[in-house]
C-alpha cells in the first residue's frame, strides 16, 4: 500500500547487513532488535513498535550444521530442537508478540519451502521444522481468526538468498526446478515470491486463512 510504514527486525551480526539494505529503501524503515528466542525481545516488540500493525511477514529460519546436507540419522537432538524453535516455533511466538498491535484485518504471512508430502535430499531436519511450520501456521489460523487475523504461508521454489547459501547442495534444488517448474523459474528473482507475500498481506484475500500459496511455477503440482 502506498504511504503505508515499514517495520523491519534484526539482531546480533546480521543487524549491519539489514540496515545496509534499509538504506536503500526509498523511505528507510525503523529497525527494532528481535531475536525470536529471547522471551525478553519478544516482551519488549509491541512497545518498541508502537501504533498498529496491519500485517507481519515470518522471514526466519534457521538449522545447525548437523542438521543438513545428509546428517538426518546423526543429528543431535539440541541441534534438533534449535532448528525446531527457531524455524517454527518462532511463527507462533512472533505472532503473539505482534498481537497487541494487530486489529481485524490483519494478516500474517510466513515464507515457506513445502514440506507437506515429501522429502527432499540434504533439507534434512529444516525439512522436518518447515512441516512443524505449516502445522503452526495452520493453528494459528484457527486461534487468530475470532480477532480476524489471518494467517497463511507462501511456499516459494529455491531463491538464492543469504540463507540458501547456508544450505549444503542447495544446487540439487535448482536441478529439480530447472526441468519440472511448467511455467519455468528463476532462482535469482525473489519479485514472484514478494509479489505472493503482499497479495495474502493485502485485503484481496480477506477470507483466506490457514492456506499455502505455492508460488513455485507450478513445480509442487508436477509429479516426478
């Protein structure tokens, strides 16, 4: 929506990258410290935003080493459940820590690798945490939509981001999507996956909830 305020959150070594970025926006955005596994920034969010929020964007994910490229049998349960709480645990807690701000209308969306029906080779673990992530959404939906906020996912084919760097085999992905995406896809533009974040943030989808909007090129409806 034009005119509408930019929130955007950081923490830690990452917080130089996002202001970097920030300042490119044409109207730089507030920052606010949020680490999503600090009960103590997550207390603090609402006063530190102030005012109101129509919509919260889910941009966090996160998975030891161990848990990915192949070590899904070896893979200790603490690296397991840091996995877990950061990359889908963390919908739920940023949720009701954005509730206060949030009144009917609102919408919350998070970005998903779907995980609903199968495995995919080294996503491991974080595969497993993206399939507790669609469940989460999917309870959030039930228990946040008497206040009228909807809760919904897009499911987004391989982008290279910061995140899929850290990803072992990440190549493997573009392969897949390489020969099956229909309508094809490239792993380089994230305008497709944004465009889908701000449709399901917008009032176009006003009884739309608990939904996983495949923004792929139709890769998750092609079979092998």
């Amino acid at each position: 929506e034009q005119g509408a305020e930019v929130v955007l959150s950081s923490f830690g070594r990452v917080m130089s990258i996002t202001e970097r970025v920030a300042r490119k926006l044409p109207s730089p955005p507030q920052i606010v410290e949020l680490d999503v596994t600090d009960d103590d920034h997550l207390a603090a969010l609402a006063a530190r935003v102030g005012g109101h929020l129509d919509g919260v964007v889910h941009a966090i994910g996160y998975a030891p080493e161990s848990c990915l490229g192949g070590g899904f049998l070896d893979a200790p349960w603490p690296d397991v459940a840091t996995a877990i709480r950061v990359s889908a645990f963390s919908l739920k807690a940023l949720a009701v820590a954005a509730r206060p701000l949030m009144c009917p209308g609102g919408s919350i969306v998070g970005l998903d690798f779907d995980n609903s029906r199968q495995a995919w080779p080294v996503y491991d673990w974080m595969g497993v945490a993206k399939a507790a992530f669609e469940s989460t959404a999917r309870y959030l939906a039930r228990d946040l939509g008497p206040q009228g906020v909807r809760v919904n996912l897009v499911a987004a084919g391989p982008i290279k981001t910061m995140a899929a760097k850290s990803i072992p085999g990440f190549e493997d992905f573009e392969g897949v999507w390489a020969t099956r995406a229909p309508i094809g896809w490239d792993v380089t533009d994230p305008e497709p996956a944004a465009r889908g974040c701000i449709a399901l943030l917008s009032d176009w989808f006003p009884a739309t909830t608990g939904e996983i909007v495949h923004v792929d090129g139709g890769v998750h409806a092609m079979g092998a």
